[in-house]
C-alpha cells in the first residue's frame, strides 16, 4: 500500500472515530419514496419527450417506420448536409443517395481529423427520458464511439417510440446492466451544446454538434 | 512531505468593501444571480418529489461520509478493475506532483482541461506552468479567467462578474480577432474556433469530476458546451482529479443526484451533455485513464462531526445563487476557490482556522438560511457558520496572539463576563454608567459612543440606563 494511501485512509479513521465499529453503510436508511416509475400512458410519453426536447432547440420530428428515409433525406437538404459519418451497425437502407457516408468500424476508424471535416453524424440512441428530453447513447449498434456524436457540428439521432422512457430513474435503471457488465461509456444528451457563461444568457453551441435533429419513429 | 505553513489570506472585511463599491461588478452579480435565481424556483417547482430527493441526496451522501474508507477502496479496486489506475494524494503538492509525472511521461507541452474547481483549489495550472507544460482552459468561462489572468468569481460561472462587453474586448487583444462583435453567439464562436484546433491535437486531457461510483468505478462529468466531452473522448491520456467526498455508493444514485444537480445549478431539467467513463473501453475514448484521489484538508473536515455535512457538497451553486451578502460582493471577496456560502464553510475546514482570511468567512453571512432552503442535499449551512464561529472564537482565546488578545471587542467582552458574574459588580457598573452616561444621552436615547464604542452604535441606538432599575425598585418595594 502506498504511504499516501495508508495515511489518508488512516486520517479517515481517526476522524470517524466516535462512529460505532458494528456500524454498517445500510444503517444509514435511504428512502428512496421519490417517483421511480412513470404513470404516463405511451403517446403521452412520447409527446412528452417532444415537447421538451423541443424546449432546448433541437428540431423535433415524428416519423413512421416507412417514412424514415425520407425524413432523413428532408433534414439533410435542410441542413445543407453530405458528408456524414455512420456509425457502426447503422441501417443503411435509410440514407438517401445523395449522401457520400463515411463508414466507422472497428477495422476503418475514422480519424479525428476526417470527422473535424464531416458535416454531420447520423446515429440511432439506445434510450430516451422523456422527463428531461434527453437521450442516452450507449456506443451500441447505430451509434459507435463517443467521439462520432463530437465532432461533426451536426447531429441526426433516430429514436423509437417504446425506447422512451418517462423518468430520469427508468433512463438510469436500463443502462446499468451494459455499464456493469461491459464497461460501455455513456453519454446523455440533452439539446445541442449550449453555454450560459456569458450573463448567464444561454447560447445554443460552443463544442459540440451545434445543431440537434431527433426523429421519433412510431 | 513539507510541513504546512501558515499562509494569512486578506479577511473578508478588508476586501468586500473595495468590491461593494464597484457598480460595474454589483449590477453584473445581480443581474446573474436574479436570472438563475427565478430559474431554479420555477424548474424545481415542477418537481412534486423534490423534497424526498433532498432528503435521499443528504441520507446517501451521509452515508458516505461515515463510511468513507471503505467506499474509496471499493471505488480504488472497481476503477482498477475497469482498466484505470489510482492515485492517492495527501495534498495539492502531492497531486501536482503525481499529474506532472504523468503528463511528462506521455511527452506532452499541452493539456486540455474540463473545467473543474479541484484543480483551482491545488492550483494545478500554475504547477504544471513551472515544468513548463501550458494546460489550456476549455470551458468558455474558465477562458476568460485564464486570458484575463483574473480569479474564478462563481463555482458554476467563473467568470460571472464579466458583461459581454468585457468579454468582447478580452477576446479582441487576446484571440486577435479585432472585428469581434459582443453577441454571446459570437464569442461562443470565437472561443469554439481558438479550441477546435487544440482539442484534436491534444494528448492528454485533465478533468475533475462530479461523481466517482464505488461499486462501479464510473466517473461523471456533467456540463452544457461539449469541451467536457472533448477533453474525456478525444486525448489519448486521460487524468481526472477527484476529492474524496465525491463518491456515491451505486450506479443507481445517480438516479437522486443526476436530478438534484441540473436543477439546482444551471436550473435545466437536464443540463446539454453528461459523460459517464468507466476505466478503459478499447477503442473508445483514452486508452489510458489515471484518477487521482485527494485530501487536501478534506479528513480535517469530516474529523468534525458539526462540519462534516459540509463534504455533503455536489457544487451545483444554488447557495451563491441566493445569498444576499455573495450577491453584493461576488466570489473575490471570498478570497478562495469556493465562495459563497458554502465556501464560508468549505474554506475554513479546508485551510484551518489559523489563517485569519478563511476564519473571517463564517462572519460573512446574516445567517438568513436562503442557503440551506435551497441546498439540494440539506447542508445545513447556518448551523455550521454558527458552530465555526464558536470554534474560531475558542481557537483565538488558545492560540491568539498578543494582539489578538487584547483586542476591544475580546477584552470588552471578558470585562462583561466578569461584571455579569457577581450582583455587586452588576451593580456598581450601573452605578458608574449612570452617573457617567448623560454625556452621551440626548433625547431620551444614546446614539453615539466614543473612541472604540463607537463601532457598536453606528448601527445601534442603545436605552440609557433609568434611573431606577428592576432590582433597586425590587429591594425598596413595600410589602
């Protein structure tokens, strides 16, 4: 053991000294009677991620299956997008033909340098919280490593309906099995990056993608 | 390891008067701290489950605290097994030291940092200065304290007693961009343009962080411009720095605290970007992650059973947000990384009461208890001001010098205890003061005094002694 660690944790000790020795951290109740679980119906639910979604001024749009590569292809031309980068296990029978993807897997990694010159990154997400409008990336099928929703200055998420979730606990609960298990990063993401450093004025984009398109597919 | 000097910081008093008197920085302060102010109000008011959240956020983190050993090994042996490395450091001359080895191992002139007031408190960046290593700011609010050379102000803002305007011309000579207008948007710009370029290149990250699990091992940066994302994901070699108290027992806290902090500090139902790591993935991300875990004070804290709430602490800044003396004098009066509220009780733990600038802190407060209403894991921080004072007090009677000791308000005091002690005495002071006090008394009231008195009636106006008082009437009265 390292003299700093020895000597911290024995600092510890001698300041805890007057807790009794039987105690254990779970005598310590906590009682966890906040929500926990959503009551909201599904379309209400996913009404309810648009709406505040929405509020952080990422665009909002609700898609049937079939209706996906157009929708793609809409926001695309909207936002003056060709070069994109695709994450690994990403459908590709969704991109429309005048988009030149760029492909990252583990055998061709996009180096940091191409994806600075990407216009944007189409991914899918592995979960949604409609409480907080936020969705959850867990590097699993469709969205690939962290850094492929960094770069670009754009990013195109495709979410499913029954991947939203109502509540912050729900989002938390589903991911922990991957992070235990495997490790996986996680990345929550709620609107386009934003700063409210100045005056305390929120400002929509500083490093991150500075526009967020989410289509909802029902 | 050195021995710890003693290092007197400017008090409270000395310095909040020069900055009660800047009107610049007071309509900048007021400005700020009323937006976010009303913000936290209406966004934690959509929370029916808020108080339950509070109280799970104070229950989980006591919890910690009593148990701290045990959680760091576990998180020492989780972050380990999940391919990262540990380091335990005593104080900021150890963590310093640590950080340059490991920068200087990996050849590096250049860090990228996240912003994080762990390594402000070790004045990392200084550190790192004189081995000739510059590490870079990356949050925007951090940069402009680092251009400007001048001290955060806010744990959440920075750079909160700077307007757009000051900002422009901070950006003008020192990113050399003359046309730059003072649009927020534009500046964002700017600074998105000067980092871009320092991101990709970059090798080695250093961030501090807001959450450390112990069963897990995962660490959790939570901020809004994505600079934390770039600085976690993109470099090969990641440091992260990380006080003891930070850790949370299970993955499925954050569940409370992820809720607790947006809310409470930039008063978001969820703030842009939250990264959660767990050691190393292959293929993703730093392909080498240290954690350092400091002390630096923080075993002092918790050795106090009254103050030990005070490592309860998530710095979301809702406490600065409210308090009606930060609000008048800004974070520089503080004269520390952490002002505030919290940092009058944080500061004084940390440093010791020996230095008179950290023990002026717990007097900076009308213990008006806005702080605590808002705290969003229920320190109760007037209760600690109060205890402090009391400490500090004791600690001037064992420990005060000369001066100290025959200071007015210290001898004014022993000479009341000893009058209050014995009837006699009692009363052959009313005597004295009676006979003596017409000097004063005009209009029936007393409302100036001389000489070192006159400090208390400058906001006081005092009842002369009557001319019968309770226990005279008492002895004469006719049974």
């Amino acid at each position: 053991m390292s003299e700093a660690k020895n000597q911290i944790l024995n600092r510890i000790k001698t300041a805890l000294d007057e807790i009794p020795e039987e105690e254990r951290p779970e005598d310590i109740s906590v009682s966890r009677t906040y929500h926990q679980k959503g009551k909201l119906s599904e379309e209400k639910r996913v009404n309810l991620f648009v709406e505040r979604a929405g509020e952080y001024q990422a665009t909002v749009k609700r898609v049937k299956k079939k209706g996906i590569k157009g929708a793609i292809s809409e926001a695309c031309k909207r936002q003056k997008i060709t070069k994109v980068a695709i994450p690994t296990g990403f459908n590709k029978s969704w991109l429309p033909d005048f988009l030149q993807p760029q492909f990252d897997s583990v055998d061709t990694r996009l180096s940091h340098n191409k994806l600075d010159q990407m216009d944007g990154v189409i991914s899918t997400c592995a979960l949604a919280v409609a409480q907080t409008g936020t969705i959850i990336l867990d590097a699993g099928a469709g969205q690939g490593r962290r850094v492929l929703s960094l770069l670009p200055d754009y990013h195109l998420c495709i979410i499913r309906e029954d991947q939203i979730v109502e509540l912050v606990p729900e989002g938390f609960a589903q991911i922990e099995e991957e992070v235990k298990k495997e490790g996986r990063p996680i990345t929550f993401i709620s609107g386009p990056s934003a700063t409210s450093d100045i005056e305390l004025s929120r400002v929509e984009g500083v490093h991150g993608p500075r526009r967020l398109d989410i289509l909802v597919v029902g | 390891m050195s021995k710890k000097s003693i290092q007197h910081t400017p008090t409270f008093e000395e310095t909040a008067n020069a900055y009660l008197t800047n009107s610049q920085l007071r309509r900048n302060l007021g400005h700020a701290t009323h937006t976010i102010r009303n913000k936290r109000t209406k966004i934690v008011g959509e929370m029916p489950d808020w108080e339950h959240l509070r109280e799970a956020g104070n229950k989980l983190k006591k919890r910690v605290m009593r148990h701290l050993g045990s959680y760091l090994l576990q998180l020492e042996e989780s972050v380990e097994k999940a391919g990262g490395t540990v380091h335990w450091a005593r104080d900021a001359e150890e963590a310093n030291r640590i950080i340059v080895d490991l920068v200087k191992q990996q050849e590096a002139e250049e860090v990228v940092k996240v912003k994080s007031i762990t390594t402000d408190e070790i004045k990392l960046n200084e550190a790192l200065k004189k081995e000739g290593i510059q590490a870079l700011e990356t949050d925007l609010a951090e940069l402009i304290v680092q251009l400007a050379e001048d001290e955060p102000s806010h744990i959440l803002v920075p750079a909160i007693h700077k307007n757009r305007a000051e900002i422009r011309d901070l950006f003008q000579e020192k990113l050399n961009n003359k046309e730059l207008s003072d649009r927020p948007e534009d500046l964002a710009e700017a600074a998105r343009l000067y980092l871009r370029k320092k991101f990709l290149s970059a090798r080695v990250g250093i961030s501090g962080a807001n959450f450390g699990v112990a069963e897990t091992g995962t660490v959790a940066v939570v901020e809004s411009e994505g600079n934390g994302r770039m600085c976690t994901t993109l470099p090969e070699t990641l440091i992260t720095v990380m006080g003891i108290e930070k850790i949370i027992p299970t993955w499925q806290d954050f569940e409370v605290f992820m809720q607790l902090l947006p809310r409470s500090s930039t008063a978001e139902r969820m703030n842009p970007y939250n990264s959660f790591w767990t050691g190393v993935t292959p293929g993703d991300g730093p392909q080498e992650f240290h954690l350092v875990l400091l002390d630096n004070g923080r075993t002092n804290v918790l050795a106090d059973e009254v103050g030990r709430q005070t490592l309860n602490c998530i710095r979301c800044s809702a406490c600065l947000n409210v308090c009606p003396v930060y609000e008048r004098t800004g974070g520089h009066a503080y004269h520390s990384v952490y002002p505030g509220p919290i940092g009058a009780i944080l500061t004084p733990q940390l440093k010791g009461l020996e230095d008179d600038g950290a023990a002026s802190l717990p007097y900076a407060s009308s213990l008006c208890g806005a702080c605590y209403e808002v705290c969003p894991v229920k320190i109760d921080i007037p209760k600690v001001l109060v205890h402090l004072r009391g400490k500090i007090v004791d600690e001037k009677k064992r420990n005060g010098s000369i001066k100290q000791r025959l200071n007015p308000e210290h001898v004014g005091m022993k000479w009341m205890a000893r009058v209050f002690q014995n009837s006699k005495k009692y009363e052959r002071a009313q005597k004295i003061a009676r006979s003596g006090q017409w000097l004063f008394v005009k209009d029936g009231t007393i409302s100036k005094l001389p000489g070192q008195l006159s400090g208390w009636s400058a906001m006081r106006d005092l009842k002369p002694i009557p001319d019968q008082t309770f226990r005279g009437w008492w002895r004469t009265r006719n049974e």
